[in-house]
C-alpha cells in the first residue's frame, strides 16, 4: 500500500516463474542432471519456510497445535516429504549442491532458479519483521510480526508452498519421464529426479489434507501477500499531492510511518530523556485532531456509500465515524491532562509525535474543502461534500483505506503513549508544578512529583483513548472488507493479533489461489492421454477414452493405497519408479493431491529415522 | 478575559528577572485556564486553541525549571473564580495579545540572562511566539 515490496509480490514472481510465457520453451524441458540442482534448492528453501512455520521463527514463544491435530501432523508429513525430496536429489555420488550455483541452461532449471530467488528474497522479506532477542533467540521487530508468527497466517503459508510444490513437482516429473531429444539419458536420475517430485506431491498432498479438514481463510491469504518489508517509508512532501487520490496516499504513508515509529518508540526506556512531556503533549492534540478528521471522513464516506456501490458499509461507516468522533474527545482528555503535568526533561519531540502531527494535517487536508487548510484553520472551516470526497465511486475503497490507516495508527499510538506515560510514572518522572496545586501543599520548589490523584485519572484518560481509538477502527475494518478496500488486511491483522472478536472470515475452496483470478486449473493428462497425444492422435472421443482411463487407473491407485500391506513389508518407495511407465502411474495419482495417495510412498520406519541430508547451499 | 488582562498587567509591570519569570508563569496559566474554560462551556474543540493550549503548557515548563523564578507565586491564584466566558475569536486576539507581550518580555529578559534562565527564557518565549502564529497566522 505504500510503495514498500510486499511479500504477495514475490509470491506472484514465484507463481510467474512456472508460468508458460509467450515465446519461450515450455517450463518442462531441460536437463536431468541441471534440473536436480535446482530443483534441490527449490526443495531447501520449501523446507526453510516449512520449519519457520514449525517453530514459529525460531525463538519466539509460541503455542503450535499438537501434532495430532491436522495442521500439526501435516507440518510434520510435509517435512518428512521434504527430506525424502533431499534425499532423493543428493543420492550418493551425486555431490552437494555450491551456491551461487552455475548458470542453468535448460528452461525448467532456469524457472526453477527464478523460483528458489523469488521464494528466498521473500523469505528475507518476512525476516525482516525479526530482531535478534535474548538467549540468541528472535524478538518481533514490527507492528506485523506477531501476526507473521499466528497459526493462521502459517497455514496460509504453507497452503501457499504446496501450491507451488504441486506445479513444480509436475514440471519436474515431465523432464523426468520426456527426455528431450539428443538428451542422454541415466536411469538413476531421471528415477531420483521423478521420486523427489513425487514426494513434492507427498507434500502438496499433506498440505491440502489439512487444508480440507480446517480451511485457511481467503482474508488470511491475503494478508499473507500484503504483508511488507519492514522499512520506513518515505515521507511523503506536502507541496505534492493535491487531488483525492494523491492525499489518499499520502495518509496512507504517513499513518504506516508513524506505525512504524510508534512501535519501535514502545522499546525506549522509561528513563530515556527522549521521553518528554513536549512528546505526550503533541502526540495527543494531534490524535485529537486526527481522530476528529476521521469521524468527518467516516460520515461523508456513509453518504457516499450507498450511490457509491457498496451499500452494505453505509452502517459500517457511519459506526466508524460515531466511534471516531468518541476516541476524538478522549485523546481531547488525555491531552488536557497532560496540561497540568510535566517530565523532567522536555522540548524534545520524538519521531512519533512528528509524524502524528504530519497525519494530523494530512487527514485534516483530506476531510476540508479548503486546499489550505492548515491545523490552524479555525474549527469553521467547511468540510468536503461526500462528492467532493469521492467524485468517483470506484475510488471509495481507497479512501476507506486511506481512513483505516489513520485510526489503525492511532490505535497504536494510544497503547504506546499509555505505555510511555506509565513508564514514565513509575521512574518517578511525571512532576506538577506547585503553583497549581492548593495551598495545602507546602512545597518550596516550583514542581514536585505528580501525586497519586493526578496520575491515577491521567492513566485512566489514556486506557480511555486507547480502548475508544481500538474500538473506531472496527467499524472501519469492517466496512473495508465490505467495500473490498485494500486495508482490509489491517482489519485481518487485528483478528488475529487479539482473537477477539468472533467475526467469520471467508473461507476459501480448499483449492489454491492462482493468478489471474482462476481457480482451478485443467486436470494435466495422464499417462495413457500422453500416450495417445504421443501417436498423433487428435480425436476427441478417443482422448476422452484415454482421460477415463487415466481416472480409472488413478482411482484404482488410490483405492490400492488403502489396502496396502504394513509398511514393513513393502518396498522401498525409492523401487517404485523403476519403469517409466509405473513412474507415470504413481506420478498421476500424486497429482491428485489426494492425501490416500500420498500412502503409496509414505518412508518406511527405517528410512524415517535415517532421512537424507537436507541440501546446503555452500560459500 | 479578566485572568488574561491580570496576567499581562502583572507582565507589564514586572521588573527584574525573577519576577519576569514569575509573571511569565502566571501568564501562561492564565492562557490555558481560559482556553480550558472555552472548551469545558462550548463542549467543542477548536483546532488552533487546542495546539495554542499546549504551546502555553510547554512555555509554563519552560519557566517553570528556570533557577532565577521565585519557588512560590507572588500572585498565588485566587480560589475558585468562575469560568469565564467567550468566542473562540475573542479569545485568541486576547491570546494573541498576551503572547506578544510574552514572548516581547522574554526575549528582552533572555538578553539580560545567563546560563539555565537565559535558556529558559529563549524557550519560553519560542514557545509564545507559536501562540501568537497560531492564532494570528503571522508572527509578532
């Protein structure tokens, strides 16, 4: 939303780089050897994000599900479908993958190097929600982290893994199977090549096993994608935007920097001279002002909701603007007492509060008619009309965002001033001046510390701001989600960081997302349609004969799978793809993502306690 | 407007550098007294008084650590007076005029200073010149 690299975008660089591009060789083409280097670091970096979602990003404290429930057990499926993958690309003889590793020639081992950058950069993308902690462990280093580290938002993850597992898994078995022509062919490796891809299925199949039994919410993707790198963005230059959109995004920016700020401010100890009264001061006339910006806004967006198209957040947005209006009057408060009341050191005004005052003028910009306007316009100062707001009505998601993000920032705000303030009282810091207090007092200095029956109300002024300021970004959470607003993530976010509320997310089908909007993709053929394909045969009757078959042998496998002797006295999976045409077989099954038959491959117990060496990428 | 008319009296015929201070002090609680008996009678905030309110709050403090102010008002407040009445626009030009000669009184007091006060005398009068600019648009 602000410029800044989301991770979505190299989730769509990932999904691109398997997809057919328009003058280019087909991804399933290349070389065996080429294509099990990188496949092999497609494979490690699956496994990195696999056990981030293990463990939560190694070092927080976190509570993950039991194994025994379905996200549990399928995190440790898919792992161990993972290490089977390893194994399989790094058989004896074979070497370790180096890193950088060769330029790849062949069009799938290019894809798939696009794919192991694009999933690596985003992987460092999410890391930088991360701040090295104590005991070596990882503490949360942005406003997004704790929802990063949610059990949703890795199901997410992993629904969005597995997708991309699947594809890659197809491609992979293609070169596995179809050597290119001129291309020499070793049977060990197309057979090690084509059972890491199975076991790709392996794990695309756990993945979505879970995914059936507890869906991962449509709003939980795409808070996924939406989540960016964790740098401050520009500020954005007053002289510049002028027009609706324009000054949309610059309260955009603005209310993500002073986010961003605020919550590295909570950090600052209570007894840093940076924490001033002057800071206090500033942060709450200004979300007073910015509070009362937003209930104008909330009202003149509930006009405009209804010919707007999005009738369904008129009441939403309406609730929002009342519940602006009361956070308004209790930032009003806290900063009124915060008149009778100093610290020891003063004049500085932290980044936070700065940045307050530019949301401050930036949604005062945005709610008055005069392009003027100044924070010392006088409070006649005629607003916008609801036309004058949204001339457009396509443009009204955008200034529902642009309003979210404003009470979403001054959300944080309150519980990081509240939290300020009262670091601030127990180091001793908050004084009154003497002139102020009755003649009851005999104090011979001009402040003394503040005592108990000014500081208690001044607290219970800012829990007041904090619970009214959290309560006006509901109604404009829930209105962005009617109206499609892209800040409905915020709303997202909130759900998960606090569980509670009960609101009933979207769920999806059970069927990952793809570009462009589509949902499913066509069934790839099976062996005996390649067959047919393969003789030059183009009648439809007879290709759908061989699809039936194709289905009836995939079937007949997953039925098999639920009839197959202790594991003990099976093969090993690894002797399963000795014939090309057995490969294809399983290989059609597995691309069912069917977790039954994910059975037909499913490691002994003594290749589960001996799983191969996960690959590393080396200097 | 009788607290803001008392304060600059008192500022007018303030000699010497405690007892500017001192009348700076009283000046600026007098500021935010009634710019707070504004808003406790019309329930509304006004954008310009509000930030002009906390200006004075940080000039008060500004005097307030001054070595050279006396620890105990020469004028102590008179107990509960009523609240005074007025626009928004009466009371910022008495703001206004109070400032001015705040931040006139300051500035002069800042030259004759040395070390801590002289400081607290430059910030202060920072400060009442953002009240004047506030709520005139222009600096005095």
């Amino acid at each position: 939303m602000t410029g800044r690299p989301a991770f979505g975008d190299f989730l769509t660089a990932a999904r691109d780089s398997l997809a057919p591009r328009p003058g280019q060789p087909p991804p399933g083409r290349g070389d065996v050897e080429e294509v099990s280097r990188s496949l092999a670091r497609v494979v490690t970096l699956l496994a990195r994000y696999t056990q981030d979602t293990a463990t939560a990003f190694l070092g927080i404290p976190r509570r993950a599900p039991p194994p025994s429930a379905p996200w549990g057990r399928a995190r440790a499926q898919a792992l161990q479908a993972l290490a089977s993958s390893a194994a399989c690309l790094h058989r004896p003889g074979t070497g370790r993958p180096v890193w950088p590793g060769p330029p790849s020639a062949s069009p799938l081992a290019r894809r798939l190097d696009e794919l192991a950058t694009a999933l690596a950069t985003g992987r460092d993308l999410l890391y930088t929600h991360f701040a090295p902690g104590p005991g070596g462990g990882r503490a949360h280093d942005s406003p997004w982290a704790l929802a990063l580290t949610s059990e949703r938002l890795h199901r997410a993850l992993l629904a969005e893994l597995a997708a991309l597992a699947q594809q890659v898994a197809r491609h992979g078995a293609n070169v596995a199977l179809a050597p290119g022509p001129g291309v020499p062919a070793d049977p060990g490796q197309r057979r090690a090549l084509n059972g890491a891809c199975q076991w790709l299925h392996v794990y695309a199949a756990s993945i979505h096993a879970a995914r059936r039994q507890q869906p991962v919410p449509a709003a939980d993707r795409d808070l996924l994608a939406a989540l960016p790198a964790n740098t401050l963005p520009a500020r954005p230059a007053r002289t510049g935007a002028q027009d609706i959109p324009g000054l949309c995004d610059a309260v955009i920016t603005t209310a993500e920097r002073l986010r961003h700020l605020a919550w590295h401010s909570a950090h600052q100890p209570p007894w840093s001279p940076g924490l001033t009264i002057t800071s206090l001061r500033q942060a709450a006339e200004t979300s007073t002002l910015t509070s009362h910006h937003c209930a104008l806004l909330g009202g003149l967006l509930a006009d405009t909701a209804a010919r707007s198209g999005h009738p369904a957040a008129r009441k939403d947005l309406a609730a929002a603007g009342r519940a602006a209006r009361r956070a308004s009057s209790t930032w009003y408060h806290a900063a009124r007492g915060l008149r009778e009341v100093t610290t020891d050191t003063r004049g500085q005004v932290s980044p936070a509060a700065a940045e307050a005052r530019d949301l401050a003028w930036w949604t005062g910009r945005l709610a008055h008619a005069d392009p003027a306007w100044a924070l010392t316009s006088g409070p006649h100062t005629p607003p916008r009309t609801p036309h004058g707001l949204v001339p457009d009505p396509g443009h009204l998601p955008h200034v529902i965002t642009a309003v979210h993000q404003a009470a979403e920032a001054i959300a944080l705000l309150a519980g990081t001033e509240h939290h300020h303030l009262h670091g601030a009282l127990h180091a001793h810091r908050i004084l009154v001046p003497t002139r102020t207090l009755s003649s009851d007092y005999d104090i011979p200095r001009p402040y003394s510390p503040a005592p108990e029956q000014c500081t208690g109300p001044l607290l219970g002024r800012y829990q007041n701001a904090r619970k009214a300021s959290r309560q006006a970004t509901t109604g404009i959470g829930r209105a962005a989600h009617a109206a499609g607003a892209p800040s409905r993530v915020l709303a997202t976010a909130r759900e998960i960081t606090t569980a509670a509320r009960s609101a009933t997310p979207v769920m999806d089908t059970g069927h990952p997302a793809l570009p462009g909007g589509r949902e499913h993709e066509p069934d790839p053929p099976g062996p005996m349609q390649q067959a047919l394909r393969g003789l030059g045969v183009t009648d439809a009757a007879l290709l759908a004969r061989g699809a039936d078959l194709d289905r009836a042998s995939q079937r007949l496998l997953i039925d098999a799978a639920d009839q197959l002797p202790p594991a003990s006295h099976r093969p090993p999976a690894t002797t399963l793809n000795r014939t090309a045409a057995t490969a294809a077989l399983l290989n059609h099954a597995l691309a069912t993502g069917n977790p039954q038959a994910a059975q037909l491959l499913r490691p002994t117990e003594a290749q589960r306690e001996q799983p191969g060496p996960e690959p590393e990428p080396q200097a | 407007m009788r607290h803001l008319a008392t304060a600059a009296e008192h500022l007018g015929q303030a000699r010497g550098l405690p007892a500017v201070l001192d009348a700076a002090c009283d000046a600026f609680e007098a500021i935010l007294q009634v710019i707070g008996d504004y808003e406790d009678t019309t329930g509304t905030v006004c954008a310009p008084l509000l930030l002009a309110a906390t200006q004075a709050a940080n000039g008060r403090d500004a005097v307030l650590f001054a070595p050279s102010l006396p620890p105990r008002a020469r004028h102590p407040p008179r107990a509960t007076q009523e609240q005074e009445r007025g626009s928004a626009a009466g009371i910022s030009a008495a703001t206004a005029g109070v400032s001015r000669l705040l931040a006139a009184r300051l500035t002069h007091a800042a030259a004759l200073a040395a070390g801590a006060d002289q400081g607290a005398c430059h910030d202060a009068a920072r400060h009442a010149t953002q009240i004047h600019g506030l709520l005139t648009g222009h600096r005095p």
